[in-house]
C-alpha cells in the first residue's frame, strides 16, 4: 500500500446501537494505526450495542454525543453498517444534518455495508458510483446512485464497500482516498494544476 500521510487528521465515526461491530473496529484501528485523531460519535455518550450480524457484540465506547459536537471540527468521516446502526441514524435530524456537512463541504466519506442509507437521506448518493450490502442498492438507485458488485468502489471523496469480507479493500482505499484528500487540502493550487 502506498504510504499515506493521515497524522493528526480528525475523523468523525458516526455510530448508534445495533452497528456492526468489525464495521467500526477495524476500520478505526487502521486509522489510529496511520496516526488519525479519530472520534466515535454516538447519539449519546456512553456505549452502543455492537452486533456481529444478527448476534449481540460487545459494548463499544462512544467519545462524543453528536450535540456535543460540531461537523466543522472533522476532516473526513466514517460510516460503519449494521442494519439497526444507519435506520436509526436516517431518522434522528442531527444525525442527518451532521453527514449532510460533509456531503456539501466536499469532505471524504467512507461507508460501508448499510451505511449509505444515511447518506440517502443527507442527499449524498445522486450521481455517485458505489456499492453497499446488496439488500440496498434498489434503494440507492431510486436515489440516484450508480450501484455496482464489487469489494470496494471509489468515487472522488466517497469510499464504499459491501460487507465485513471487504474489510482490507475498503480500509486500504479509504486511508488513500483520506490522505489524498488531505493533501490537496494542504495544497489546493497544486491539486489545481494537475487536475488541469
């Protein structure tokens, strides 16, 4: 993999009870492990029900309560799956509002499994290339996403994957697609000229 430069760089992990476990854990360690400052944000403080598929998990420690926080404060963002961890999420405004930010800021999202159904209701999926568990993807073409089978699907700053077997892919581009879009934060007239 090549080396990517993510030291410091403050990732938001949005997740409430009944997320799928591995979803949040593995791809948080690869983070950590590339020195990302990362926050796990839970409608509460506390901890959420993790699942491994229908079976109960561990309890996992959330950082901050979403009121707590601000969208500002985050560089990318990560949406771990579970099925009752993003129908929960879809309904709760802030929730909603929080992802829309990083929709209309332009800022990386990594989403895997049922995570793109709150991207759906933040209006981030229209026109994108992507794949999710197979169970959404009508869901996500009503919404006007592009669906396609496959382990890991990059679309400029979004990242998605379809289940807990994609897990390498998927952390691999999503530290890419994180370092490259801090890089050209860093250096805006140089990603100018090499786009041109």
């Amino acid at each position: 993999m090549a080396q990517v430069d993510i030291k410091g760089m403050t990732v938001a992990v949005l997740a409430t009870d009944g997320v799928e476990q591995v979803e949040l854990t593995e791809p948080v360690r690869a983070l950590r492990a590339a020195g990302a400052k990362v926050v796990v944000v839970g409608l509460a403080r506390g901890e959420i029900q993790g699942m491994n598929h229908d079976e109960k998990g561990d309890k996992l420690q959330v950082d901050e309560a979403l009121a707590d926080v601000s969208a500002d404060a985050f560089a990318a963002l990560l949406l771990p799956g579970g099925v009752a961890n993003p129908d929960r999420l879809r309904t709760e405004p802030k929730a909603v509002a929080f992802v829309r930010h990083f929709v209309t800021a332009g800022k990386p999202i990594a989403s895997i499994c049922h995570g793109p159904w709150t991207l759906i209701e933040a209006d981030g999926v229209r026109g994108r290339k992507m794949t999710s568990w197979p169970s959404l993807q009508t869901d996500l073409r009503n919404a006007g996403a592009v669906w396609e089978d496959r382990a890991v699907v990059r679309d400029g700053t979004l990242v998605t994957s379809r289940k807990p077997d994609d897990l390498p892919a998927f952390c691999e581009e999503m530290l890419g697609m994180f370092g490259h879009a801090r890089s050209n934060a860093r250096h805006p007239d140089e990603a100018t000229r090499r786009a041109g």
